[in-house]
DNA sequence: CCTCCCATTGAATGTCATAG
DNA sequence: CTATGACATTCAATGGGAGG
C-alpha cells in the first residue's frame, strides 16, 4: 500500500521520530493530557465480577493492543468502591509493571464502565479532547519505535516484572498532527485494520479446512485403504471401527522390536551437556515434530556409554511427561543422538517404506 | 527401571517500605 | 500523602534426580 506524500517534511529532532509533516507538532505526551492517576489494589476475589458488582482491573487488561474488560477480580462486598477510579469511554490504560516486552501496553476503553477500577499496576490518561484523540495516542504509544523506548527505560531487579513510572509515558515526545487530522487517520487505521482482520479470518478458515482434509485423507488411507469397493470387516478395536477385510489388526508391540525409556536419574545429568558432539532429543523435538531445534549435545565418550539410547530415522518417539502421548517419526537426516528420559521410543522392524504408515496412524487424532 | 517429589522458570499478581 | 520500585507470592509447565 502507497500513502500520497506530504507536500513538505521537517526533522522532528527526535531520533525514534525521524521526519515528520511540517504541519505536525512534536510535543510530550504530558501536554496531550488532561490527568493522569493511577489506580488501588485492594485483596480481590480470585473471580471477574458479575453484572451488577464492582471488579478491578487486572494489568492483563491491556494486553494485545484492545481493551479486555473480563480481565478483572470482583470486589468483595465488604469494600466499598471508589467511583473515582471507574473506567469512562476514552480511557487511556497503560501498564506499569510487567515483563519487558508486556509494561507500558496500552488500550483505550470503547465505552463507560462504570463498575470497573484502575487497579494500582495501571495508568489511567484523560486526553485533552481539543488537543489529541484517545486512539491517536494510544496507536502512538504502542508504536515500534515508542516500545522501544518504553522497554529501554523499564527497570527492576526481577526481570519477570520490570516497572515504568510516570514520567517514561508523560515525558515521551510524540508527533501530532491536528485533531481533525488525527481522528483521519485513526478512522483510515481502523478501516484498513479491519479489512487485514477479515481477510486473516478467511485465511485461516481455509488452513484449517485444509487441514481437516489432511486428516481425514490420511485417517482414510491408513485405516480403511484407498479402494472403496474391498470387503470390510469389524476390527475388533472400538477406535479403528471397520477395516479391509483381507488386513491384519496387529498390535503396536508386535511390528516394533522394543520399547525402550530414555536414560533415568543419575546416567544423564545436566552438567553433561557440552556445546557439541552427539544430540539428546527431548520434548522439545516430539511435541512441535521438528528435529532440528534444540541444543543439548553429549560427549562421543557419553554418547558410547548410553549407545542403547541411541534414535535413528524412522524411529517412533512418544513423549510420556508433562505433554503425554505427543508422537513423532524421527525423520532421515537428523544429526546422530540419543532420547532424553522423557521419550519412549519405538524401533520398527518392519520394512523401512511402512515407517511412515505407523507414523500416520500413531499421529491420528 | 520407575515413581515421585523437588527445583526452576516464566508470566502474572500482590504487598510494602521509602523518598519526596 | 503519593509514586515508585523492590521483592514476595502464586500458578502452571517442565527439568532433575533420589531412592524404592
């Protein structure tokens, strides 16, 4: 997409700025707003409050770019609400503590909400409405180049939950342009938004059609065959129903050789890991299906001592902790490594081309 | 070999002392 | 008094390893 251009330009003398519109103003953000609080945490109910009750905002609420009003605890009815803090349309609310990439997220509330409070981790901006529109500021400070600025200047000793304070929003320098201009934009934002969200929309509906055909194309294939005409049997197996009639219903034990765990306690410890050498496969591999993340490496001296741990191409690999029962085929090509302890593996005895059936039917929803 | 429990980590919350 | 930032807490997922 092109924009027509401004006829003329000016360096707005802000770095993260760059040039502006002549016409635009740079000022800090402090002089588009009116007020600027910051809310109460009082010990809430561990529940979003009904119709009717009082709740208070949760940081979480501004998470995502729009305004999530579920995201608040009831207020126990025994405290007695401060109508001051409600949430009125046009509300600016950013975050004052969190992880880096999340403080400083910022929502505008699309209406009143009169039974929700700040809560003590959020800010709450009144906008001067002759001077600046409440979306305009909020897109502004949810920018690349004003997050980068926010997460420069979070501090904390705790990293999970860095803190801004009033003066990395109120001191920021924006560029803005005349209200009217200003609502303009937002409205084309808006629009252009919208359209980009439909046509996601449309595009996801189609992957996943597509890829419910992938699964009932192979759960087909691999389970009733691909000639629709062959006599069919009951398999005896409630979850595969009727199979070919000329096949054979085997257990998994009897076309794989062994089963075998990963290596337990003291035979594979953590201070063993190196830089390089053999790669240990874990959960990490089996759950996304993709050998080639991940970076534990062993010794060629470890790796000899745990050889029977030892996975090769078309092994099956069944993750059996935390995310259970998550399957995957040890694809060609992997670099030569051993299961960690959270993996059973499978080895086929069947001729190598069938792997890949067991693979699908293992996979199967 | 396994089971079970503890430690660690990441994300989100909750609490409180202290400097202005 | 308020705003801030340190730090405790909580919850869930996952990693590590002792001991039956």
């Amino acid at each position: 997409m092109s924009f027509p251009p401004y006829p003329a330009y000016k360096h707005s003398r802000i770095e993260q700025l760059g040039d502006v519109p002549e016409h635009w103003e740079i000022v800090p953000v402090k002089r588009c707003l009116k007020s600027v609080i910051q809310g109460w945490s009082p010990q809430c109910e561990n529940y979003p409050a009904d119709a009717g009750q009082w709740g208070v905002l949760k940081v979480g609420c501004v998470n995502g770019g729009s305004f999530d009003p579920s995201e608040n605890k009831a207020l126990p009815s025994t405290l007695e609400p401060l109508p001051d803090l409600s949430i009125r349309r046009g509300d600016v609310l950013v975050s004052r503590a969190n992880t880096r990439e999340l403080v400083g997220s910022v929502a505008v509330a699309e209406r009143d909400y009169e039974w929700l409070m700040l809560c003590d981790k959020l800010y709450r901006l009144r906008v001067d409405e002759q001077r600046c529109d409440a979306a305009f500021l909020a897109s502004s400070l949810s920018t690349p180049a004003a997050r980068g600025v926010i997460e420069a200047t979070a501090s904390g000793a705790s990293s999970s939950m860095l803190n801004i304070g009033q003066a990395a929003i109120t001191g920021m320098f924006i560029a803005v342009p005349p209200l009217k201009e200003q609502q303009a934009l937002v409205a084309f934002v808006q629009n252009e938004a919208a359209k980009i969200d439909a046509l996601v929309e449309e595009q996801q509906r189609l992957i996943n059609l597509l890829k419910e055909k992938r699964h009932a194309v192979i759960s087909q294939a691999i389970t009733k065959g691909l000639n629709a005409d062959v006599p069919m049997r009951d398999s005896g197996v409630a979850w595969l129903g009727k199979v070919p009639a000329h096949w054979r219903v085997l257990r998994l034990k009897l076309i794989t050789d062994s089963i075998k765990a990963g290596p337990f306690g003291s035979a594979l410890t953590k201070d063993q890991y190196v830089d390089s050498g053999y790669r240990v496969y874990g959960q990490e591999q089996v759950i996304p299906g993709d050998f080639s993340v991940g970076d534990y490496y062993i010794t060629a001296d470890k790796f000899a001592e745990l050889r029977q741990y030892e996975t090769r191409p078309g092994d099956i690999l069944i993750s059996c902790v935390g995310t259970f029962g998550k399957i995957a085929l040890v694809p060609s090509g992997i670099e030569a490594g051993i299961i960690n302890p959270r993996l059973l593996r499978r080895v086929c005895k069947t001729p190598r081309r069938t792997r890949g059936g067991v693979g699908f039917v293992a996979g199967m929803p």
